[in-house]
C-alpha cells in the first residue's frame, strides 16, 4: 500500500511536468509541418539576406538562412519582403512559360484582333519643286585719259522637275568710250529639255535679241534639236547636240527675211568644290543659203547686194566663287562673232566682265 501511494503521489507530481514538455514538442512539431514562406530580410544597414521566416515573437523575427543559419532580428532593425512562389517549371528545369498575349478589341469589319501600336507620324509632303536663279550686276567707270563706262546686268532661272529642266536668261549690256557708245545690246532666252532617256534628251530654245550697235532691230531664233548627255558625275556634268533653226532678222542693210539654219551646240560644268564651279558653252550655226546684204561705195549707198554667207558663233566661260549662301562673284568672257551683219567692225564682239551675283 505504501508503494502504490507512493507512486501514486509521483504521478501526480511530474504530471504537470510532462504535459508542459508535450506541449511544447507539440508546438515545434506544428512549425516544422507548416510550410515556411520564401523571403528576403532587408537590414536597415543595407544588407539582404534570402531565406524563411521561421516566426514572428515578442517584435522579433526568427529568419532561417540556408548560408548563416537561424537568426533573430527586432522588429525594428529589419523589415521582410515576401518572395513569389518558385514555379513547379523551374524546379523541374524547365523554361517558364511564354507570357500570353493580351487580348485586344475585335475590329467591327472582319472581327480579326488588332494590336494597339501607335501610328507614327506620316513623313511631311515633299515641298514642290521652284525656280532658283541669281541676278548679276557689273559696274565700270574710266576717266582721265581715257572716259569708259561698262555697265552689265544678267540673271537667269532654272527649274527642274521630273524629266524637264528649264532655264531663262535676260542679259543687257551697255557701254562708252569717250562719249561714243560702244554698246548697246538687249537679249533673252528660254531653254527646255525633256529627258528622253538617261543620257538622250530633245531641246527646244527660243531666243530674242536686239543690238543698236551692230545694227539689229530684231532677230528672233527658234531651235529644235536632240541632244546627248556624254558626262554625268557628282562634278563633271556635259552635254552636246544638234538642231534646226528658223532665224527672222530685221537689221540694217540686211535683207529682212526667214532663214534656217543647221545648229550645233555643247556644254560643261565643272564644280570645283563647294564654292567655285566653272560653266562653258559653245553654239554654232550656219545656213547653206547665203544672206543678202546692201553694200556701200564711197559716201552713198548703192543699190547693189551681195551674197555673204550666213554663219555665226557664240561662246561664253564663267567662274564663279561664293562668298556666302547668297552672294558670289563672277567673272566671264563671252565672244560672238556673226557674219550677216552688214558692218564689218561689229560682227565680232568679245568681252572679259566681273560681277556681284545675288542668289534667289
């Protein structure tokens, strides 16, 4: 009896020490079965480290590092960001998964799905193309020995667009030499080509020109001609053809009349640089039918004419240098020679001028 007292009492005292002990087997039992949750414990000093919380007691967090171990942080000194859940691919080794594209709105007329991409801004128009040109102004004065005067004043236009290129040229020259004028010309021009082909263009030009000094009132030409192109490079450009044309001529003792002529022409550019380019033309012409001119004998005039032959040659160089966008120089010689005009001292003409261009 006094043994099973004795036990009896025993039992009773390490009761409640055994039922403490299994509690808290219990409780690290329930820990280890709960799944812990990936995450990163960011230290207020800056440092990261990536594992699980254990748990959360007295404002402390109890973090598990698979590299430092078990540690304990306050509250205060650390805050945890949770980590999504690792994909089962991932663990498996395979690659995630492709995204799947968001669903965009059905169109009302097919019902096909139209990704939402903005439009780009449509490239602006092409400006139309417009005439450029320059006006040049040539300006002498001599006095002492000799009292000359010059005055030259040009300009020119061209326009191109598609397979045409046009350009117009006016031109008016004056000049005196002791109080004689030995100049006094007006002319114009107006040149169209039309590409046929890379290399092969026809060309019409109609021309004026009225010249006190030698005599003109008025010649009007009118050619019609199929040119080549022999030269096309970033600086060389040049050109040559041959033509017919129709001349109506008023002048002085020059039988006013129609005449046609064969024409032959050719020119070149040569740009230098930038800033300096280099121009040549050359033209000529010639009728195998002769012009009839009055000649003169003494002080009067005589009825009589002769038959010269109807031929003429113009050639003209320019060199020009920019100074600016706008603003260049010039300098040219220009002869002509023509056989039909009645005074011998004015069929040639031959001139060296400098100019101030200004470009529009």
């Amino acid at each position: 009896m006094s043994f099973g007292v004795c036990f009896f009492r025993l039992s009773k005292r390490c009761a409640p020490l055994r039922t403490g002990r299994w509690s808290f087997h219990f409780i690290l039992l329930l820990i280890s079965i709960l799944p812990t949750t990936a995450a990163e414990l960011h230290l207020n000093n800056g440092d990261r480290i990536t594992g699980e919380v254990v748990m959360r007691v007295d404002d402390k967090i109890h973090f598990r590092s698979p590299i430092l171990g078990d540690l304990v942080v306050a509250e205060t000194d650390a805050a945890v960001v949770e980590e999504p859940d690792t994909p089962v691919e991932s663990l498996a080794g395979l690659p995630p998964p492709e995204p799947k594209p968001k669903s965009t709105p059905a169109t009302a007329d097919t019902g096909s799905r139209v990704a939402a991409v903005p439009l780009a801004p449509p490239p602006p128009a092409p400006k139309p193309p417009r005439w450029k040109g320059k006006i040049e102004f040539g300006f002498s004065n001599q006095s002492g020995r000799t009292d000359a005067l010059n005055l030259s004043v040009r300009t020119e236009a061209e326009l191109k667009k598609d397979l045409n290129h046009y350009r117009a040229n006016a031109r008016f020259l004056y000049g005196k030499t002791s109080n004689i004028v030995s100049s006094n010309r007006r002319d114009g021009s107006f040149r169209w080509r039309h590409e046929i082909s890379e290399r092969i263009f026809t060309q019409s030009l109609s021309s004026y020109t009225d010249d006190r000094v030698a005599g003109i009132d008025l010649n009007l030409e009118q050619n019609g001609s199929v040119g080549y192109q022999f030269l096309r490079t970033d600086r060389h450009t040049g050109s040559l053809g041959a033509g017919l044309t129709v001349q109506y001529r008023d002048a002085v003792g020059v039988e006013t009349a129609f005449n046609y002529l064969g024409e032959f022409f050719q020119d070149y550019t040569y740009k230098i640089n930038g800033r300096l380019s280099f121009s040549q033309a050359i033209n000529a012409l010639y009728s195998p039918d002769s012009q009839a001119r009055s000649i003169s004998t003494g002080t009067s005039v005589s009825n009589l004419t002769q038959e010269a032959e109807n031929y003429k040659v113009r050639f003209n160089s320019a060199l020009q240098g920019k100074m600016s966008e706008r603003i260049s120089l010039n300098l040219r010689y220009e002869y002509e020679y023509d056989n039909a005009i009645n005074n011998p001292a004015a069929r040639t003409d031959q001139r060296i001028t400098s100019s101030v261009g200004y470009a529009f």
